[in-house]
C-alpha cells in the first residue's frame, strides 16, 4: 500500500472509531442503566467509583507530578477513552489491508480481542482496574457486548467509507 493509501485508510479509520466508539457508548450506557441496582453498586465499588480511563488520567497526573480536580480527571479520563476508539479505528483500517483475517465475522474478532486485551488484561495488570473475579458478570457481558458493536460498526463504516472514496 503507498503511504497516501495508509493516510487514506487512517483518516477513514479515525471516523469509523470515532462512530464506533459512540454506538459502543449508547449500547454500555443503555445496558448499565437497565442492570439491577445492586449490581451497579458491586461494579461501582470494584472500580472505586472511578472508570479505568480516569485511574489511567490520574496515574499518567501522578507520574508527572501534577495534581487533577476531579472535573480535570473526568475531562482527562473522556479524552482518553475517545483517543483509545480513535486510535482502535485507525489500527483496525490499516491492519485490514495487511491482515485480511482480522476483518473475521465483520470486525466481531477485531472487538472480542480489544475487549480481552484491554479490558480483561491490561487494565487489571496496569492497576486501572481491579481484576475480573471483582466484577459481577453483568460487567464482563456488558464489556463484550460494547466492544463486539465497536468491532462490528467500525468494520461496517470503513466499509461504507471503502464505498464512498
């Protein structure tokens, strides 16, 4: 692929991320507010009130030497979870052209390993989290669900893109 081709592929990624990881958001938020609240409460407390990608703005703060307001580490913590589903699009429309299998049950794989990855394994070794058996199941189903419609809208915007250009 030339490089205007990758340019091409990574701007047409940065838009199918950025949808991607609004519909991802629409799907978790709707399931969270539909869970029992004593399984909201479990979750909440696992995490310590606090997302993962605001743990990650507060630790990145700390190793700097800076201290955050709370509404500095929400910003900080949205910043940073957007940046992540950007930069997931990017990677998937580049890869795709390389790697033809990652685009497997229409971006369904590509979500599954970014849910395992990240959520299941990163966070919790990185300390953004704690580790899996503190969350209720209703957290991990969420999570895979969120992620699968991540993969599979990333992969169906690159493809209208595809179309489109």
């Amino acid at each position: 692929m030339q490089s205007d081709g990758v340019g091409r592929e990574m701007f047409k990624g940065a838009i199918s991320g950025l949808a991607a990881t609004y519909l991802m958001n629409q799907t978790t938020t709707w399931l969270y507010e539909h869970e029992a609240p004593s399984t909201r409460e479990r979750e909440d407390q696992a995490r310590g009130g606090q997302s993962a990608y605001v743990n990650m703005a507060e630790s990145a703060a700390r190793t700097a030497g800076v201290a955050l307001s709370d509404e500095a580490k929400n910003r900080a913590g949205t910043a940073i979870h957007w940046s992540t589903g950007i930069i997931g699009g990017i990677k998937y429309a580049v890869l795709r052209r390389f790697r033809p299998e990652l685009t497997a049950g229409y971006g369904l794989a590509y979500g599954l390993g970014f849910f395992l990855v990240l959520d299941e394994l990163v966070n919790p070794l990185a300390g953004f989290t704690a580790g899996p058996s503190a969350f209720p199941w209703q957290a991990h189903a969420r999570g895979l669900a969120g992620h699968l419609v991540y993969g599979a809208s990333n992969h169906a915007t690159l493809r209208l893109l595809d179309r489109l250009t």
